[in-house]
C-alpha cells in the first residue's frame, strides 16, 4: 500500500515538474525576430504621421496578446525618463474576428494611449515592416534610420529590468552606435486567424492580462 501511495506520489511530482519545466521554457522562448527594414520606407513614414526632430518609434501591438500589457509597462517606464519621441501603438485589427476576440481590450488601449493607437488592419503595417511577433518595438531615426528593434521584457509578459528595456532608453536618450536587437518575447501576430487563440502565451483557462512579475 505504501509503495503504491509512493508511486502516485512520485508520478504526480515528476507530472508537476514536467508541466512547470514547459511552461518555463514557453515563456522564456522569444518569437519570430522579424527582418524590419534599415530604413523606414517613405510611405510608412508619411502614413504613420510627420515626427519632424523626432524619433518615431512604433510597437507592433496584438491586442489580444497577453504579454502586451508587459511591454506596454515596460515602455512607459522608458518614455519617462526619455519623453522626446512620437509613439505608434500598431493595433491589429482583423477583418475576420477570432473566436475569442475581446474589442474591450482595444478600447482600454485606446484610452490608456490616446496619441499613439493607429489601426493596423489585417495587420498591413506590421507586414510591411517585416514584424511577427507581438510586443516588436522599432525606433526609427529623425533620418528614417532604424535604431533600435526587437523586445523590452525579459520573458513573456515579465515586467522588470531588462537588457531589451536599458538599450531602449540609451538610445532615445541619443546614444549612437548600432541599432539594438534583443530578443522579442510575445505572441505570433496573426491578426485573421484563430491560431493566435492556440498559440498565445495563455498558460491556462483563466485570464491573464495582469503582468507576471
């Protein structure tokens, strides 16, 4: 009987680990990098809005990706000691609605970023700027030189400092050299499809739009 309760015992620890050893390894798998141009095309410079002396920096945003409200706090704590740039929240938006589509969340960002939501439908602008994973942050030069692209958590939807975080901030502070590349963490952006649903950093049937620290 006791070797019987020592077996269940041990396959549920060993079950536990397994599933905590996965869901770790998810959210510390960054997503696709994507391939944004050096240089912002012109067209996307003058459909985004004039930035003038300023730099434009642009967050590829899926709304329904719960690691967004991570990076978006992450951002704000870069902005305020680093306000000289003109925001572009990149809000997708899909013609045809997901399943488990939430518009509330859209109108919440809308709220929170009143400046900065442009509407990206079928995700058009993100897919002209080579992005594919929510949460890609890009900041383009007053030249449309790109200077910064890739992630500003440490992890799916993980607030705290961060190498992606700290280069940001150096470089809307004016520091020069090379662009940064840190890696993207977040979910695949596939605004017309209910793939998102299956793929998103969603760990169980509760919602998680709170940031994990």
């Amino acid at each position: 009987m006791r070797r019987s309760v020592a077996c269940v015992l041990f396959t549920w620890i060993a079950s536990v680990g397994a599933a905590e050893a996965l869901l770790l390894e998810h959210a510390t798998a960054p997503g696709d990098p994507g391939s944004p141009p050096a240089t912002l095309p012109k067209a996307l410079r003058d459909q985004l809005g004039p930035h003038g002396t300023r730099p434009l920096l642009l967050v590829a945003a899926h709304p329904q990706c719960p690691c967004l409200p991570a990076t978006l706090a992450e951002l704000r704590q870069v902005l305020a000691q680093a306000p000289d740039v003109d925001v572009r929240l990149l809000l997708q938006l899909p013609t045809t609605v997901p399943t488990a589509w939430r518009p509330e969340r859209i109108a919440a960002l809308e709220q929170q970023w009143p400046a900065a939501c442009v509407a990206d439908r079928d995700g058009a602008l993100a897919h002209a700027l080579h992005l594919a994973t929510s949460g890609h942050v890009l900041v383009y030069g007053t030249g449309g030189e790109l200077r910064f692209s890739g992630g500003i958590t440490a992890g799916r939807g993980h607030v705290g400092d961060n190498p992606g975080s700290r280069t940001l901030r150096r470089v809307l502070q004016g520091e020069r050299g090379p662009a940064g590349y840190p890696a993207v963490f977040g979910c695949p952006l596939r605004a017309d499809s209910t793939g998102h649903e299956r793929a998103c950093c969603n760990t169980g049937p509760g919602d998680r739009d709170a940031p994990r620290h």
